[in-house]
C-alpha cells in the first residue's frame, strides 16, 4: 500500500475504524461489512486479509477477557472457575469447518485477486439481501448446521466473511450468554489457522501498517462497546436494511469494475 494517495490512506483509516465499530457491536461482521469497501480502494483482498485478521485476534482476546472480568465481578464467589465459552460446541464445529477451511485458503492464495474480490463481492451481495429483507441465515436441523458450518469455513478460508452462516448456527446451539466469547475465539482460532497458512505461503502481512490501523480499529471498538445496547435494539432491523442496501451499491459497482 506505499504507492497510494493520501486521500485512499483516509479512506482506509476511517473503514478499519467502521471494521472494530461493528465487531465489537456486533461479535461479528467487521470484515464482511468492511471489505467490499476496502477493495473499492485496493482490488486485491490479500492487501487487507493479514491486517483484518490480526485486528480481529487481538480484539477477540479483548472482547473475551472483559467479559470474563465482568462476569467474575458479577458473580465473585465463583474462585475464578467461571466460563463464558461453550467448549464442547466449539470442538464439533471446529471438527466440521477445518477441512473446508484449508480448501477455501489454498483457494484464497492461488486464485486470480479479481476473481476472489467478484466472489467476495457476490457472496456479501446474499448476506446483505438477507439484511434487507430481514431474512437472516437460520439453522434449525443437523444437517443444515453442518451445511452452514462447512460453507461457512470455506468462505471464512477464502476472505474471512463466513461469520453470518457460522453465527446462525452457533445461535442455536450455544446458550446467549456464552455465544458471543464462544464466536470470538472460534474467529482467533480460524483467523490463526488462515495466519499461519499466509507466512508459510510467504505472504506480505503488511506489518507496518499495522502500526496506524490499529488503534484506528481500537477507536471504532470503544464506539461499539458504547452504542451495542442501541444496535441490538428496536432500531437495528432498519440499521441492518440500509446497510444491506448500501453494500449491494457497493459490491455492484465492484463486480462492475473487476469485469471491465
């Protein structure tokens, strides 16, 4: 990214600052929200995919400490053997999605860039229908649990934008109180694997730009904690359509661009 403009560093600033507004108001999306915009800047997912998902391991540990901290001083007989996680689901799932995890990252690093941004761009183009017209992607039988979970880690594998199918079926089967720390380690472990795979294929993991975008992130973060009472409230079912709308603009004009 050392050959842009100022403008473009601005505009990236300010989507990695959207990128920890919305993973930490949601527990998920910070990337499928984020980088159908980030490509419109720089039209090759790689450039981004190391930055996002370092972003997304150090806020999950963040995320997941601070509610361990809270729920112990909520419940402080407990000797500190309180656990927010549900290990047992996130054994099963994690046994289903890491084949198809390999498959979608061996995908990621030997597909053409603009290939892998009009199949990004057309997979955010179904999620954002699903915001729109308020139907999300729900999970009611085994097999349509270990469908989603396999579709959702070889997409997780090609851009790291599998959460909605990952989430609808861990909404499930993991009781509310833990599904959000339970989502969040799944994101570090998933996001590790992909990390791993990156510096073995010889990937430029973009480090110094991790030096500005962090705290960009870490801005958005403090927002999201703020305002996540109000976007899980009466209000984000319009918030979700008018987020929909403007990411099919989005990933319309992305598809465009990578076919001319």
């Amino acid at each position: 990214m050392s050959d842009l403009q100022l403008y473009q560093y601005i505009l990236i600033a300010l989507l990695f600052i959207w990128s920890g507004f919305v993973r930490s108001g949601l527990g998920f999306g910070g990337a499928v929200l984020t980088l159908p915009f980030l490509l419109l800047v720089v039209d090759n997912p790689l450039v981004f995919l190391p930055i996002i998902g370092v972003h997304l391991m150090f806020f999950s540990c963040l995320i997941t400490w601070q509610n361990r901290q809270r729920v112990k001083r909520a419940v402080p007989d407990t000797g500190g053997s309180v656990s927010t996680i549900d290990w047992t689901y996130l054994r099963f799932a994690l046994l289903v999605m890491i084949v198809p995890k390999l498959i979608g990252i061996f995908g990621l690093l030997t597909l053409p860039a603009s290939l892998m941004s009009s199949i990004i761009y057309c997979i955010v183009i179904a999620y954002a229908l699903s915001y729109i017209f308020n139907r999300p992607f729900t999970s009611n039988s085994r097999g349509l649990d270990i469908l989603f979970l396999i579709l959702g880690g070889y997409v997780s594998g090609t851009s790291l934008i599998g959460a909605p199918l990952i989430a609808a079926v861990f909404a499930s089967h993991v009781s509310r109180e833990k599904l959000r720390d339970t989502l969040f380690v799944l994101w570090f472990i998933l996001v590790l694997i992909k990390m791993v795979s990156f510096i073995i294929a010889g990937v430029d993991l973009q480090l110094i730009h991790h030096l500005w975008l962090l705290p960009c992130a870490f801005m958005g973060h403090l927002l999201g904690e703020r305002l996540h009472k109000k976007l899980v409230g009466a209000e984000s079912k319009v918030f979700f359509r008018a987020l929909g709308s403007v990411l099919i603009v989005v990933s319309t004009l992305g598809l465009i661009r990578t076919v001319i």
